[in-house]
C-alpha cells in the first residue's frame, strides 16, 4: 500500500567503513548484501528502500550531509520504486536475499510482513520524541517495529488564487452542498477563470483511489487505525456518501478520468492553474515548491472531505509511512541505520531539512508549528492536535486488496461498466476474503 508516484531506482554512491563486532540484531540470517558487509573493515552498505519519489533528491541530501559529519565516513544508498510498485518491490527485494537495511513501511500490514526482519527501536532516541499516539502505527503485538517518517494528510487540495477571481470564500464551504455549489460556479466560469476543468483527479492512480476511500471509510471504523487493522469486514457504511462525491468528480474531471496520472494531474494542470482542485496530500508541497516555488505559500489550500455526513468534514491526517530497520544484517549495518535515523531526526542539520527541503510535517515534539514551511502544512498540523482529523485507514486494508480489487473496481465503476452496489458488494466481499 503506497503513495509512491513514479517509477525510478537511484542511488547514492555508497561506502561505509566500519568495524563490525559481529553477530545479527533483530534476526539471524543474513542477506546477499552482506557479503559486502562485514567486520573486517571491508566496504558496508547500507541500503535505504524509499517508497515515495517525490523525497528521493531531498533523502540523498540527507545522505550525503550524514556522510559529511560520519567520523567513520558512512553513507547511505536511497533505492526508490514507486508508481504503486513499491510494496512488490520490496517483496521482490526480500525474495532474492537482496533485502535493505532501511525500508519504507506503509502501514500495520506491510510492517506485520517484515516483522520477522525488524528490530525493536524503542530504545532508539528519536522514539522517545515520537508524538503521542503515532507509535501505536508501527507496532505489532506490543513491540515497536517503525518509526514514523512523517504526518500526512489529505483532502481536496485547492488553488486560492482560482477560488477568489471565482468569488468563492472557502471559509464558506461548510457542507457538502457548500462543495457542490462551489463546484458548479467554478464550472461555470471555467472560461473566465482559463481552467481546463474544475477537478483533477488522478483515476490512472490506483493509491489516488485507496487515500480517497479513507474518507468513507474512516468513520466506518471508529476513525481508528487499529479497529480498522483489526476489522474483519467493511459494509460501505458510508458509502452513498463515496458514490455522490465519485459521480461529482467524474462530471467535472478532466477526462478520460483514468488517464490521468500523477505528472499530469499535478505537474501539469493544478501547478499551472489549468484545474482548480485536486485530490491530493501535502507530499506535493515539495514538487509545487520545484516548479513554483511561490504556489505552496501563496496559493494552496486545503478542503475536507464530508464522508460521515453532509455537514461533518475531516481530513484524513496521520503517520501513514514508518522507517523499519533490518535486523537481518551485520551489527555494523544496523547500528549505522540506527545512527542515520537518530540523526535525521534529533540533529540541528536533520531538523533543518525536515522542515525546509523535505517540507515534513514533523512527526517528533519539540518543535514550533510556526516552523512549519507552509499554510496547509500548519493548518494540518493544528486539526490534528485539536482532534479534528480522520484516520489514515486505507493504509490498513487486507494486503493487495486496494492493488487487485478496490482501484479495478473503482474504475469500472468510473467508466460505467457496473453499478455503484456491484462496487460494494465485490470489494466487500473481497475485503472478508482476503483479511
């Protein structure tokens, strides 16, 4: 389960000389990579498996600024497969022996997966500045396996400019007929305003589909990560409220709705004013700020969705991603993991690039939410305080069921080849089946 967006292997040149004491942490087998690890002072690698390639330039920063300060000259190597390849790529990893020391966890499933593999970072110091609540994300039977990357969260992302030449105050919208109605006038103006379409979904996502059900879903499940870990049916409580945003959004989508992609839907139409809405999170901030460094400041806002009723919105905040450490691997390597971990988070150089390049809605206390690099960012961060947020549920579905049953079955709904009910009925009854 991923946000991951395209599809690249890159990495950081690698050497990292250090002097092994031996033995394994966490696990006792060892990897293929290993032969290139060891304590006899030979080269170790230690291998960062990224699952979001929107932050791969920003992690190799990290990794060369790591190596810069490193008295023993250690470097990390960021391996990135994205585009909703990544769960499969790393499953790839782990088949071939080849398996990373670092990698890039997508919720309860997926750490439970590895949980042979990983070690327990609670005695890691960046746990013990984790904000409450968000370790519970990473940890199974009572043991913590992850440490979370970041909070994200997402909902109808919106460009400020667009709504203002439409006479629209956004502070208005407090209903999902306040939606409609805001939908409809800028539909109207579309030639005014020079905007190809009101929305731009990306239907040719398939993790643009799995994020836009945990609106709907979230209530379902008591806006809980774990009842929705632990549940073993989903009934589409809320699922009329899924079918009249689907039906709004493909009438005023740019189409064909499932081909547009992530490059397209982003990139393309909603950074140049060519759409004024957008499904999507704030991981965009940093290819807004690569292509216009201004829109995230000045132009960006952020709208909830209204799942559970007509009237009460939310958006879906959380810890969605956590950083596991293969305990399969020499004590050299784990420990030089741990040692990056605890430096991307706790060091002066680490803080800086979470909160400028990186532009992380920080997941560690201590720091001022004034910090924080822009508006939505900020506005996320308090609703998630306040307790105003819903639960980041999709990332807790049966393993491969959002990949092989919820995105098909969404885009053929999407492109009028079955009924709104043959949608909840094949994709609940898969949902039992395969939990």
């Amino acid at each position: 389960m991923k946000k991951s967006l395209l599809f690249s292997l890159l990495t950081v040149p690698v050497i990292l000389t250090a002097c092994g004491t031996g033995g394994n942490e966490g696990g006792s087998s060892t990897t293929d990579s290993d032969q290139n690890e060891g304590s006899s002072g030979e080269a170790v690698t230690v291998d960062f498996f990224n699952q979001k390639p929107e932050i791969t330039a920003q992690l190799e920063e990290l990794a060369e600024m790591y190596s810069a300060q490193s008295d023993n000259n250690a470097e990390i190597t960021i391996t990135t497969i994205g585009s909703g390849e990544g769960s499969a790529g790393l499953q790839a990893r782990f088949s071939s022996g080849d398996e990373p020391a670092l990698m890039m966890l997508n919720g309860l499933p997926e750490i439970e997966r590895y949980s042979d593999a990983l070690i327990d970072v609670s005695e890691m110091d960046v746990a013990d500045t984790v904000i409450d609540g968000l370790l519970e994300g990473g940890t199974i039977d009572g043991t913590q396996l992850g440490i979370p990357l970041n909070i994200e969260g997402f909902g109808w992302m919106y460009n400020k400019d667009i709504f203002e030449q439409a006479g629209i105050d956004p502070d208005s919208i407090e209903s999902y007929d306040d939606f409609v109605s805001a939908v409809e006038t800028l539909d109207s103006q579309k030639d005014k305003l020079g905007i190809e379409q009101v929305f731009g979904f990306s239907g040719g996502e398939n993790y643009i589909a799995n994020q836009f059900s945990a609106n709907f879903t979230s209530p379902e499940f008591n806006h809980s990560i774990l009842d929705a870990y632990n549940a073993e049916e989903l009934t589409w409580e809320y699922g009329d409220q899924m079918k009249k945003y689907t039906d709004l959004i493909n009438e005023y989508n740019v189409q064909p709705i499932l081909t547009v992609d992530y490059s397209r839907s982003v990139e393309e139409l909603f950074v140049n004013d060519q759409v004024a809405m957008v499904h999507q999170g704030v991981w965009i901030v940093p290819t807004l700020n690569e292509i216009d460094p201004d829109f995230a400041q000045e132009k960006l806002g952020i709208l909830p969705v209204y799942g559970e009723s007509d009237t009460e919105g939310r958006i879906p905040a959380g810890s969605p991603w956590y950083i596991g450490i293969n305990g399969n691997h020499d004590d050299a390597v784990v420990e030089e993991a741990k040692s990056f971990i605890d430096w991307m988070y706790l060091s002066d150089e680490g803080q800086e690039m979470i909160l400028g390049d990186l532009a992380f809605i920080p997941a560690q206390e201590g720091y001022d939410p004034a910090d924080i690099s822009d508006p939505v960012s900020r506005q996320l961060y308090e609703a998630l305080l306040a307790g105003e947020t819903a639960a980041m549920v999709h990332n807790q579905y049966p393993s491969g069921w959002f990949q092989q049953v919820l995105y098909p079955e969404f885009q053929s709904y999407l492109d009028g080849e079955q009924s709104w009910e043959a949608f909840e009925e094949n994709t609940s009854q898969a949902f039992s089946e395969m939990r």
